[in-house]
C-alpha cells in the first residue's frame, strides 16, 4: 500500500510538473497529420527528459528556502 502511495505522489509532481517542463524544453507542437520519424521523436525525448530534470530540481530549490 505504501509503494502504491508513493508511485501515486510521483506520479503527481511529474504532471504538477509538466507544463513547466513542457516550456522549457521549448518544442514546437507538431502540425496537424505531420508525424515524426524515429529519430525526431528520440531528440523531443531527449529535451523533454533535461527539461525535467531541470524543472524538478528548480522547484525542490525553491521549496527548500
């Protein structure tokens, strides 16, 4: 029960998360009926993955103070 309960706790920080992370990543949104290939979507990955690190650790700075 209790590791349910904290899959569910980082389960919402990362989308409390994600518009921030979403913004710093800074990627375009896809045009309608335009798909990426393999590698576009692993570079998308790849900056949102940074981005998050980034957001997550930016908030835990500014909760701590």
């Amino acid at each position: 029960m209790a590791e349910q309960s904290e899959q569910q706790r980082r389960y919402k920080e990362f989308m409390d998360l994600m518009p921030l992370t979403l913004n710093l990543a800074g990627l375009p949104v896809s045009e309608p009926g335009k798909y990426y290939n393999q590698e576009q979507i692993e570079t998308r990955l790849f900056a949102i993955r940074h981005a998050y690190k980034a957001s997550r650790g930016l908030v835990r700075e500014l909760v701590a103070k």
